[in-house]
C-alpha cells in the first residue's frame, strides 16, 4: 500500500502542481470513495475485495438485440473466473446469499461487452488495445482478453482498489495462460517503479510488443501510455463518482492515446434522466456533452431507465477528430482560468 501512496506523491511533484492549483481545481487523482468509504481509509483487502466482487446483486435481461454469438460462451468464462477468484477470499461465504452478487457482476461485463461489439463495427477482431478507466475489480479485463483478444490497460488512480486490483490482474492472467495456452502477462507499473525503474523504463515496457496481455498503469504515469494507440476506451460507473479535475485528467489524456476512428464506451447513471434523482451532489460536469465539443461523436445510446429495466444507460461514441487537449487546455476550456470548482464540479 505506501507504494502505491509514495507513487503518487511522486507522480504530483513531477506534474509540478502546486497546493493551490489543486484547491482551485480538485486533485485528479483522488475520488470521493477515498475519502468517505471505511474500507478506503482503513485499508483492509479482503472485505473491499468482497464488496466489489458481490454488489452487482441486480440482474437485467439481455436485450436482443445486443446479444452477440458468444455471449452465453463469453459469459460462463467470466462466471467461472469470478466465482474461482472469490474462493481464494471468501470460500466460508454463504453461496446462495453471495453467489448472486458474482453472477449478476460476470452479467454486467458481459452486458457491456454485448453493446461494444454490436456497435463498434470497426474496432480490430484481435490485437486491438483496450484502455479501461477505473477498472474497479478488473472484470472488464475478461472479456478483453477472452473475447476481443485485446492487450488490455487498466488505469487507476486509487491506492485502495489499485492494491485489490494486483491481486485478480495476476490471477487472471496466471488463469488464462492455463486456459488459454497464452503467452498473456501481467505488469505492474507501481511495483516496477519500486524495484528502481525510471519512467522511461516503465514507459518502454508498457509500449512493448512482448508483454501483452494485462497492464496496470496509475493514472498519474497515464502520460507513459503511448499516443494514438488506443482503439478502445471504456468506463462503466467510474466518471459520475469522479471530481472534475479527475473527469477532465483522464479526457485529456483520452484525446491523446485514442486513434481516429477509436472508440469510447460508458456505462453509468443517464444524465439527463437519472442522475440528479440517484446520486443529487455528484458531479455537475455533462461529459457526454463535453466530448462531442472536443471532436468525438455518438454513434449508439441505449436509452434505459436505470435501475428499472437495465442497470445504467450504455453509450458509445467514436473519436470523430485528430485532436488532442492537454489537461489545462480542457480546465481552461471547462473551468476557466481563474474560477474555483466546488468538490462537485
């Protein structure tokens, strides 16, 4: 865990960003679960390993007409994988109580690997690289590898669910080499950094051809991600538990890794229609709003009442533009040279 904090102590003196820049702004790189959930501020692995693994106790019927070939293949992988990894934490639990929550977690993910490949028509059939945002557990990883056969980049900026997330990175890959007879690799840039690589060093592993497979980058060496490499950005409920100064980091660095033609999928809270009801104080920002002003556009939204026929409302956008914002373009551009952002944005 210091590790992790020690990183980004690190990574904000090499952004130069004094205390009264992140005042003004918000610090990118901590989220309100930090700050108020107990399992954040206490530090205890396995109860935060168990609530991620089981809070998806809601489940929704697939819509047709995202229902893809392999998806019931796709979705019994990720079940398996889940339900073996939790027992690693938790095999004491109560299946019938606990269970349901990991079905209804391999559910989601695979909901929303359903969408991706209906409506991203020209993303890679293999090979593609696929930047996931907050990646919570990591379950989205499943199906990158499993399905998409993407290298997968996972980006975090919280010591908590980064430490969480080392634990089912590495066995997801040691799984899948066994599964799957794959070369697929795990590396950690944190712990890399620990053992005395520089940026640059870690920068060149993460461009390496020779280890694909899964890479977990703290968002404040989000800049060691290489441009115009990305074809697949995806968030799913991590944007509207951001604050804006984070929102407006990882857009900022979305425009300069995304290639033209890539695509960027969210899943969360609907804006306009659920948002303000679910979750009053959040963040203020429209990002769906804010990234076709900065050159990307909708290609596919699923209008669902969340909670009431789906969980969340899946959009997909494509990068519509060759350009590119750093993160005090995007402030400027948002917030303003000299306003002031409460904690909400």
């Amino acid at each position: 865990m210091n590790d992790i904090l020690i990183s980004r102590y690190k990574g904000r003196v090499k952004r130069g960003w004094n205390l009264g820049q992140r005042i003004r702004i918000g610090d990118p790189f901590v989220s309100r679960e930090e700050e108020q959930q107990p399992w954040y501020k206490e530090g205890y692995e396995e109860p935060l390993i168990m609530e991620w693994l089981s809070h998806y106790d809601e489940k929704y019927t697939t819509p047709e007409n995202i229902k893809t070939n392999d998806f019931e293949e796709v979705l019994k992988y990720s079940e398996d994988i889940l339900l073996n990894f939790s027992k690693l934490f938790g095999s004491f639990l109560d299946k019938k109580k606990f269970y349901i929550g990991i079905n209804g977690h391999a559910l989601m993910r695979c909901q929303d690997y359903a969408f991706i490949k209906t409506y991203a028509k020209n993303l890679k059939k293999e090979g593609c690289n696929h930047l996931d945002l907050g990646p919570g557990l990591g379950g989205a990883a499943i199906y990158s590898l499993k399905a998409l056969e993407a290298n997968y980049f996972g980006i975090e900026a919280q010591p908590h669910v980064y430490k969480i997330q080392r634990h089912f990175f590495r066995f997801l890959a040691s799984k899948f080499q066994t599964t799957n007879k794959s070369l697929s690799s795990f590396f950690d840039c944190v712990n890399a950094e620990t053992f005395g690589l520089t940026w640059e060093e870690i920068g060149k592993h993460i461009k390496s051809q020779d280890s694909l497979g899964i890479k977990l980058v703290p968002s404040w060496m989000f800049e060691l991600v290489p441009d115009n490499s990305i074809d697949l950005v995806t968030a799913t409920f991590m944007l509207n538990e951001m604050s804006l100064a984070g929102i407006l980091w990882l857009i900022s660095n979305c425009t300069r890794v995304m290639r033209k033609g890539s695509y960027f999928y969210i899943n969360d809270n609907n804006k306009q229609k659920d948002e303000k009801k679910l979750k009053p104080f959040r963040v203020s920002m429209d990002y769906d709003k804010f990234l076709t002003k900065i050159g990307f556009k909708e290609v596919k939204r699923m209008n669902m009442i969340n909670r009431v026929n789906y969980r969340g409302s899946p959009r997909i956008f494509i990068k519509d533009s060759d350009k590119t914002f750093n993160y005090d373009e995007l402030v400027d551009m948002h917030v303003g040279k000299f306003a002031v952002t409460g904690h909400s944005g």
